[in-house]
C-alpha cells in the first residue's frame, strides 16, 4: 500500500472510532441487572419479570441470594422490564429497568433489593440503596412505586 493509501485507511478508521463514540454507542451497551433478596432471616421471595417480548420466568431467591440477567435495550429507549415480587403475603409489580428513567440513573449495572419495606434501588449518587419504592405506612400487600414517586 502507497502512503497515501495508509493514510486514508487511517482518516477513516479515526473516524469510525469518533463516529462510535460521538452517536451513543454506549447505548447498544448490555444492561446488567441484579435483584437481592435483603428480607431476612430464613424469608425467600419469588420473582417473575418479563419484558414485552421476553419472559424470564418465576425465580425463588433465598435470604441474600441474587437473581440477575443481561440484555441489550432497544435503541429508541422503550425498553422496560417489570417484575412480580411475593413475599409471604405481599405481592406487587414494579418496573426494575425502565429505559427512559434508568439509563443514567442505574445503565449499564441496574441493582436493586427486596427488603422488608419494599423495593430499594442502588444510589451511585449516595452509594446506597436509597431510592425505594413504596412501602411504610402503605399496604404492605402492594409493592408501589412510591408515595413521593421517587422511583416514578
Ligand atoms: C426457601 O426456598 C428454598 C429453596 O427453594 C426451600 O428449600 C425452602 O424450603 C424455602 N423456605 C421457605 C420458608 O419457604
């Protein structure tokens, strides 16, 4: 190959790496989401979560056991998966990654946990698990998204 010819292999490959980079490629990135089981002692909970074309099926996690998966959102931003959550006799629907709201906030490593409460969502702002869902005071049968909406 001629210099110049090199060159213009270089220009374009230069350009594919800031083309990547400049139009989101981070949004082709897999999503990782983890859900712990943070109820106590000897509590399992079940777990069902789907997306519109994707049903995981009905896990049970132990005390401290995690039940996660991966996948890759839509790029138009519409992914959701929502999950099913019972616990002795509380029961509820949540969303666990909603692309619109989760991307920044959680993409690409979503955690959240299962606690006596409701559901809590890691924070990397507070690095804790903060952003909860739901819970005191309400009906302990129905896991909601909050009264504040903070998970909204
Ligand atoms: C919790 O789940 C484990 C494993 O599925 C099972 O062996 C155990 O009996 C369950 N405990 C309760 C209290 O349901």
């Amino acid at each position: 190959m001629s210099r110049k010819n090199n060159r213009v292999v270089f220009l374009l490959m230069l350009q594919l790496i800031t083309l990547c980079n400049a139009y989101g490629f981070s949004l082709l990135e897999k999503i990782h989401v983890t859900i712990g089981n943070h109820l106590g002692d000897g509590l399992n909970c079940s777990i069902h979560c789907k997306c519109k074309d994707d049903d995981l099926g009905v896990h049970v996690l132990q005390f401290q056991g995690n039940y996660e998966w991966s996948f890759r959102p839509k790029i138009w931003g519409t992914t959701l998966y929502f999950c099913n959550i019972q616990w002795r006799d509380a029961a509820g629907t949540l969303d666990i990654f909603r692309a619109k709201r989760d991307w920044n906030r959680c993409g690409p490593e979503c955690l959240s946990i299962v606690t006596p409460e409701g559901p809590c969502q890691f924070n990397y702002d507070s690095h804790a698990y903060d952003i909860c869902c739901g819970g005191k005071g309400e009906d302990p049968t129905k896991i909601e998204f909050g009264p504040k909406n903070t998970c909204a």
